[in-house]
C-alpha cells in the first residue's frame, strides 16, 4: 500500500508558488494580448471588404483547427527557421496562446455583434451617427453583455492551456511540479498539489463566470 507524504513537498513551497505566479502571469498577458487580437480579428471579417474578411477568416480558421501544443512548438522551432530571428520560449509561448486564444475570442465577439437586431444599426444611420460611431456607442455595448458568458469561460480555457508552456522549459506550476517529482521521486504527492493549486484558482473562477452570467440573464429580463 502506498504511503502518501505530503510533508516532503515543503522543502518546495517557495518553487511551487513561483511556479503559480508565472502560470498567472502567462494567462493575464495572453488573455490581454487575445481579446485585442480577437476584437481587431472579430470586426473584421464582418468587414464588407473581402480583403479583410478573407485573411481574417484564414486566421481564426488555421488557429482553431490546430492543436495548441503543436502551435507552441511550431513558434519556438519553425518561425525561427523560417525568420531569422531567434525567439525565447516566453516569447514563443505568448504569441502561441495569444494568437490561439484570440481566434476562439473573435468568434464570440462576431457573433455577439452579429446577434443584435439590425434595425438599431439602421436607426443609429438614420440620426447621422457614422458606422465606428453605431459600433461604439450602439451594438458593442449592448453586444457585451451576450459576449461576457463566453468570454470568460474562453479565458478559463487559457489559464488550463498555459499547463502546456513546461514543454517549452518555461517554469509554471506544471514544470515546477515535474521538477519536484523528480527530485523527490514521489509523482503522486507532486501531480496532486499541481492540480489542487490549478482547482484552487480555476473553481472560484467558473463560480464567478456563472454568478456574472446569471446576473445578466436577470438585467436583461428586466
């Protein structure tokens, strides 16, 4: 019978807790960097203009119909080939995410803008207002509030999808972990306190997402 021992992992707390403020640190910057990516990407492939539209949509497609963890390896050995230009596995992994995030991000601000009734676009042309000024004042807000839900649970997804950066060496929770397991060669004890430390930040996250989301229901019925 197996004899848990918790008590060996002390030695590396401070390593752990580093470990957690990178895997924090990855997911706010990539999350950051993925809404403005999937914004700019968003509004334009509503763009009547074919050469917008047309590379957008070659974008968010190539991002979401490959895996990330080959993207993340394709950042750090094929674009330095390819380019010329060295990049460190920081810079390769938040390109990575962030591009990758920011293609599923510009689905739902797509669809959250192309949800709201057209007539109001209409009404807004009809008082003089100009297209950047209706999309301002008049769809993004109201469009908002249906993107929030999935927004969120888009950004929970990057906080789980940063646990791939520790092929790249990059030290986050996961790698800290595995570091540890091999130092004390007790993986259980290790991979446990990786996953009760990434549940201990992912749980109160989804009670939020879905608090927020059902306050929002509630506004909009009333």
């Amino acid at each position: 019978m197996y004899h848990w021992d918790f008590g060996a992992l002390w030695p590396y707390r401070d390593l752990l807790l580093n470990g957690l403020l990178y895997t924090l640190f990855f997911t706010v910057v990539c999350v950051a960097l993925g809404l403005a990516i999937g914004l700019a990407s968003g509004l334009g492939r509503l763009s009547g203009n074919i050469l917008i539209s047309g590379p957008m949509r070659g974008y968010v497609e190539l991002f979401r119909c490959t895996p990330v963890l080959v993207q993340l390896i394709w950042f750090y050995y094929a674009l330095p080939v390819l380019s010329g230009i060295q990049i460190s596995p920081a810079m390769a992994s938040v390109l990575a995410l962030s591009l990758y995030g920011g293609a599923f991000y510009s689905e739902i601000f797509r669809a959250g803008v192309v949800s709201i009734d057209a007539g109001q676009s209409e009404a807004g042309m009809a008082i003089g207002m100009t297209k950047p000024q209706i999309m301002r004042r008049v769809v993004l807000p109201q469009a908002f509030k249906r993107m929030v839900p999935p927004l969120m649970s888009q950004s929970i997804m990057q906080l789980k999808n940063t646990s791939l950066l520790s092929v790249l060496a990059i030290p986050d929770l996961l790698y800290q972990g595995q570091t540890a397991a091999h130092d004390l060669y007790r993986p259980l004890e290790c991979y446990s306190i990786v996953a009760i430390c990434y549940f201990a930040v992912l749980f109160p996250a989804t009670i939020f997402s879905k608090r927020l989301e059902n306050r929002l229901a509630q506004q909009d019925k009333g």
